[in-house]
C-alpha cells in the first residue's frame, strides 16, 4: 500500500442548516481560486434554482482546493434528512470528514445519522462547533454532547480521539481554543492536512466506483468518483460492471479533476484522486468502472428505505393538456426512468392502471423537489397523498417511525402536545434551555405528514422541527383526519366575485375571481365536516327593483393560497392534486356530485366520530 501525499478528500456533514455549504464558499474564497475581482456571491456550491429558492442544499457537489501545495477534494452534502440517500452514496469518496455542529442548537438528530455513517465507514473525523458569532451560544454543553454521541457511535477507541474547532463560516474564522481571534480559516484547511489521512492507493489496473451523475449536452453522460486502484486515460478502454454483475465495454473520452467550481480536464488521473469521465453512455450510480485486464466490482452503495408514497399519473381533469407540455404516459415514464438514474432513494413501480406510477421516497420534501423540478420542466400530472408506506414482517402490519425534534418558547409545549397526541406522538425527552425548550417525540410517519404547516402556524413561526427516520414498529391504527370538509365547485366556468363570496359564507376560498373552474374542484374549506358543492360561476339574479344595499361592489376576503407542500399535506385520500407548470388545482377524484354520493366508501373525508353533526 502507498499513500499520496498531496491529495486530501472530505465529506463535510451536518445537521440541515448547520453552515456545510457556507463554509465551502469560505475555503472556495479564501484558498484564492477565484480572480480578485470575481463576483461569486453566497452559497456558492447551492447552484440548481431550487436550492437557491429554498436556501438549502439536495444534491451533494464535489469541489477542490488547494492549500500549501496539497489538493483538498471536498464533497458538499445535504443536511435535510429527505435527501440522506445523498449523503450515503458520496461519503465512499472520502477519507475524513468535517462535522458542523450549530454553537446554539447543538447535536441534532441528523447530526447523529451522519455521524454514524462517518464512523461507520471508518472515516476520521474533525468536528468544527460553527457559528459561534450567534448570540445564546452555549459552546461546552454543545461540545460536551457532541462527545457524548461519539462515545455512542463510535466503532473503536481511536475514533474518540478527535479534533475541534471553533469557527464561524459566515465571517470565514476558524479558531483552535475558544477565545482566540481568528482571523482566516487557515485552522480548518491545516487540520485536515494532519488529520486526515492521505489517500491509500493500491497499484494495478484502473478501478474506480461511480458515486455521482452529471450530464452535458456535448460531452453526455458523466460519470464521477473516486478511483482506488491504477490510473485512467482519454481513450482508455474500460469494462462498467453493472448490478446485474454484466459488463460492457466503452473507450473514455475525457478525464477530468476538480478545482473550484470547474472541471479541469487531465491528460490522465491516479488512484485516490476524485474524477468526472466522459464518454461511457451506460453507466449508473454503484457501477464499478474497472480495466479490462481485471474487471472486478467494488461493493455497491447501500440507501436506506423509502419511507412515505404516493401516485403520480396521467392528468385526467376536464383541464388536461391545456397547460403542460409533456402529459403523456410515455412522457411521465421517460422522465421517471431519467430520474431513477441519479435519484438512488427514489422508486418507482407500475400500478394496476397502466396510467398511474407508485413513486416511494425518503419524505414528503424529497417527493415534493421531485414534483417542483418536473413542473418547471414543462411537465403535468396528478398526484395523490402522500402516505407512509407500511409492510408486513412476521404476519405483523409494521409502520415506519420517526424522531421528531422541535425546538421553541416554553409557552407552545401545552398546545404542542396535544397537537402531537392526537397524531400517536410519544414525548421521549423536553430540555429547557431559559425561554426555550426542546422537545424530542416518537411518531408514526403518517402522524407526521401535515404536522408542518399546523406546526408553523400554532407556533406563530417560533419554533424548528426536524424530523428522522427511526425504525419500523407495529402499526398503531389509523389517525383519525381532523381536516374540515371542502367546498367543490359544482359547475365549470370562471369564478366570479359574487359566486365566491356565497362561498365565502361556508367558510374559506382558495381562487381568486376570473379563475376558471371545472366541476369537482376544490374551491375552499367548509367550516364544517361534509363536503359541499357551492357554484362560484353564479352570477345575481337581475331584478328589476334597485336597492341601495345590494349593489355596494362586494369585499372579498383573499384567498388562502397553499404551496405545493402544503396542497399535498391537505388533500384527502378520495382528493387529488392536479398539477401543472402554471397550476397546482385541487380536486375530488370522483368530479360529480352523483359520482361521489354513489361511492360513499371511496369518500373518507369525513372522520366517523364527526358524522354525528350533520
Ligand atoms: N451566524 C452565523 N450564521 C451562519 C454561519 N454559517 C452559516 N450561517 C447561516 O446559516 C444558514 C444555513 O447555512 P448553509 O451554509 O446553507 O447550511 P447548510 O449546512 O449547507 O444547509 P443544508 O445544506 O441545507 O443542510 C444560512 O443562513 C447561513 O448564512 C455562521 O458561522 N454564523
Ligand atoms: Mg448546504
């Protein structure tokens, strides 16, 4: 075995938030890859639209820098426990990694998953308390538990012996003891030279594992990892070794590296370094890239399970093809095929109807990114709730559970616990820190899906939940929907002011005057249990008698608008969310009045302990 001594590769991991990406854009800034007068901005490394749209990071990046002569390849990775699938499959690359822990909040509970992960791989660790310039920081309790979790995770003894640091990301400061003025990162870029082990290579014919995906549109397909044994060239012939254990040959294009934000193309790349190639056509994410004189496969990328489902079909609402441009089956199948590629946590199986797909993920959020990206594609479907997928083992109905961890004022724990009981929540720890307080909860996923926007709203936006799949455990029966019933249009045509405002009498609105509607679409929430329908196409009887009242213009009260998230966590199971680049419309699945009086049993939206107030 030999080492190379001028490579370095990290994987920095965190709980969601916890400043990974800021940090990257610090090292990327200060390792001085950009010209002086670049203008690069902030989050460098977050460049898909969504995640500049939602300030967090889905899909793990490489980049790379180099400091005193050595070439530090570093992974970006996501922090939300929805894209972890990420995290799984790029820490292969590494050999050490960078744990943030947020100076305020602490360890959280992907804190642990990551770590875990880390340890378990035996990758050696440097854990950085970031943003201590917050006020309220409590730096020895947050190193103290962060010890602690070593003490539970760790695999051998020398994996407890780790470094820390102090930084704040966001000023680009990092500090050996605390109290010390920091003046660069400098600290974070020399403890990894120590610490982190250089890479092992091993001589012989090439072998390298495909971890990531990118695509261009001259270069196609390519294909990223890290090599592990000999070396690879342009034009070099090289045999993919699929799951499947077949093998195909294909001549490499182009080799690249990594240094910032570019690629750089090499004449040709050695073990331990981390590449992008181009050329193979047929390549997947845990396919083995090997020479031909000894095509072995290394050992594929384990994912953890999908967790929550849901359908995605064909649009069949009277509004069809009126506003996508890919609406077909063919069309959904392809994009869902192109998907699976990169996407390892997703699934996606054929249903009964020809139609319909079953798509599994790892959340409500990663299906939602999902669901986003293809309607800005240009593509419409329909999708249904998204549920908690549930199995049998042993003859047993088991359901996922998950640990849920809030953070808020003390004053939102009596109306937070209710809450959660309701849902088959189970408080496991409350800590309270002054005002605040954290609360720890185990709960069924399909207690959870919905939580969030009751959470914000009871909690008047003080409060951060976070959730993590725990484990299987035996089905606890259905949750009771607390949802109120809806109001459905009953005719199709354009919603006018005074038909709404009758509306508005049942309870809320979801559509502005001049929207067109179709029969069976959702228009608003009753403030009672059963649906109804309500025409908001009406306009007023003409009279011929003049009253002084009745003609003052009408004030509408503004609709309540939802966002994909929250559409999805409101519908029903007999409800569908229509969706398309330029709408998201919900809707009953069966459109007619007489359609859905004929098909009581379909209808479960009205919770049986409620029937009662009719
Ligand atoms: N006060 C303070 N804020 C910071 C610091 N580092 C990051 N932040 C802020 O924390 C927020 C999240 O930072 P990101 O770098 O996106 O966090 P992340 O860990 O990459 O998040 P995900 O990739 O979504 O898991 C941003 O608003 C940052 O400006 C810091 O050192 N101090
Ligand atoms: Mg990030």
């Amino acid at each position: 075995m030999n080492y190379r001594n001028d490579i370095r590769n990290i994987a920095i991991v965190a709980h969601v938030d916890h400043g990974k990406t800021t940090l990257v854009d610090a090292m990327l800034k200060q390792s001085r890859i950009f010209r002086d007068n670049q203008e690069v901005g902030e989050l460098i490394m977050d460049s898909n639209t969504l995640e500049r749209e939602k300030g967090i990071t889905i899909m793990a990046k490489n980049t790379a820098v180099v400091y005193r002569g050595v070439k530090i390849n570093i992974i970006d990775t996501p922090g939300h426990a929805d894209f972890s699938g990420e995290v799984e499959r790029v820490i292969n690359m590494a050999d050490g990694c960078l744990l943030l822990v947020d100076a305020v909040e602490g360890p959280m509970p992907q804190t642990r998953f990551v770590l875990r992960h880390a340890l378990q791989r035996g990758l050696k660790t440097i854990v950085t308390i970031n943003k201590i310039d917050r006020l309220n920081t409590r730096i020895p309790e947050v190193v103290r538990l962060t010890q602690d979790l070593f003490l539970d995770l760790a695999v051998n003894d020398d994996q407890l012996d780790f470094p820390i640091l102090y930084a704040s990301a966001k000023d680009g400061i990092a500090v050996t003891e605390l109290g010390e003025r920091g003046t660069d990162i400098s600290p974070i870029f020399e403890c990894i030279l120590k610490n982190v082990p250089p890479p092992q290579i091993e001589n012989g014919p090439f072998q390298m594992l495909v971890s990531n995906l990118d695509y261009d549109s001259h270069k196609g397909r390519i294909a990223i990892g890290r090599i592990w044994r000999g070396k690879v060239a342009s034009h070099d012939t090289v045999v993919t070794v699929r799951a499947d254990g077949n093998a195909e040959e294909h001549e490499v294009a182009e080799v690249f590296t990594y240094l910032g934000l570019k690629r750089l193309k090499v004449e040709e790349a050695e073990a331990g370094d981390i590449v992008a190639v181009t050329g193979i056509e047929r390549v997947s994410i845990g396919d083995t890239l090997a020479s031909p004189d000894m095509p072995q496969a290394l050992p594929r990328i384990q994912i953890g399970e999908p967790t929550v489902e849901m359908t995605m079909g064909v649009n069949t609402s009277p509004f069809a093809g009126r506003e996508g441009r890919f609406s077909t089956t063919r069309q959904l199948r392809e994009r869902l095929d192109k998907e699976l590629d990169t996407n390892l946590s997703l699934r996606v199986q054929d249903t009964e109807s020809p139609d319909t797909f079953l798509l599994r993920g790892r959340g409500e959020l990663h299906l939602a990114i999902l669901i986003e990206t293809m309607r800005r594609d240009g593509y419409e479907f329909e999708i249904s709730r998204p549920e908690a997928i549930t199995k049998v083992i042993n003859g047993k109905l088991m359901e996922p559970v998950e640990v849920l961890t809030i953070d808020t004022k003390n004053k939102y724990i009596g109306v937070l616990t209710e809450m959660l009981s309701k849902r088959q929540g189970k408080m496991m720890d409350m800590r309270n820190y002054e005002d605040n307080v954290r609360l720890v909860f185990y709960i069924p996923t399909k207690g959870l899906l919905g939580f969030r926007s009751s959470f914000l709203t009871s909690t008047r936006g003080e409060g951060i939940m976070n959730t993590m799949f725990l484990s299987y455990e035996p089905c606890l029966g259905e949750i009771v929907s607390t949802r109120d019933g809806v109001l459905v249009a009953s005719e199709q045509g354009v919603a006018i002011t005074y038909g709404l405002n009758n509306a508005q009498e049942r309870g809320l609105t979801f559509i502005e005057p001049g929207t067109q509607v179709y029969e069976g679409m959702i228009v608003g929430l009753n403030s009672r249990s059963q649906d109804i329908p309500v025409n908001v196409c009406k306009e007023k009887k003409k009279t011929n008698i003049r009253s002084s009242t009745s003609d003052v213009a009408i004030k509408l009260t503004p609709p309540l608008k939802m966002s994909l998230e929250q559409a999805m966590d409101f519908i029903n199971r007999d409800e569908l969310l229509e969706v398309t680049p330029k709408s998201i419309r919900l809707r009953k699945r069966l459109l007619t009045y007489s359609q859905r009086l004929r098909n009581i049993s379909v209808v479960k939206a009205v919770p049986p302990e409620k029937v009662g107030r009719r």
